[in-house]
C-alpha cells in the first residue's frame, strides 16, 4: 500500500510540474512558472527512487498506468473537464495493468 501512495504522489507531482511548464509555454503565464514546475519535477523524480522494488523498468511500467489514471483526475478537478467513456475505460485497463505487474508474485 505504501507504493501505491507513493506512485499517486509521484503522479501528482510530475503533473503538476509539466502543468507549470504548459502555462508558461502553451498559455505565455509568467515565467515564474518554471519554478515551481522544476521543484516538482525534482520531487516527482525523487519519489520514484523511493518505491521497493529492485528494477527501474518495472518502477516506469506500474508508474505508467497510475500516472494515466491520475492525469484524467488532474483533467476533471484541475481543468473541470469531465473525462469520457473512453477515457474512463483506458485508464481502468492501464490501472489493472499496473496492479499486475505490482502484485503478481514473481
């Protein structure tokens, strides 16, 4: 379980941090955007470093599916836009991917 929150924290953080780079980018904000946007980028990186497992690539696959689902939640509650059938179905197939690779005994 632990993971598991630590991966959605992950998630969190590197949104938020490409957020910050698409506001300055795509939206011309204030370049004082970049900041906050590196800092959680570095915290997104971090964290990653933190999950118990010994491959960096099983690490990247689980994060994958949970960073899918994530970003739909980031689209509705940051953005206010209601994510559709489809987007619900990809990101529930990405999740059960995800849990897989996590949780199946190898």
């Amino acid at each position: 379980m632990k993971d598991l929150t630590i991966f959605f924290l992950s998630a969190f953080f590197e949104i938020l941090g490409c957020f910050a780079f698409w506001n300055y980018f795509k939206l011309q904000k204030s370049i004082f955007w970049l900041v906050p946007g590196l800092f959680s980028l570095i915290i997104f990186a971090y964290l990653l470093t933190k999950i118990d497992l010994d491959t960096a690539g099983r690490v990247y696959a689980i994060y994958g599916g949970i960073y899918i689902a994530s970003s739909l939640a980031w689209l509705y509650f940051v953005e206010e836009v209601v994510p559709d059938y489809w987007d619900l179905i990809g990101a529930a197939i990405s999740i059960i991917g995800a849990l897989i690779i996590l949780y199946v005994p190898r």
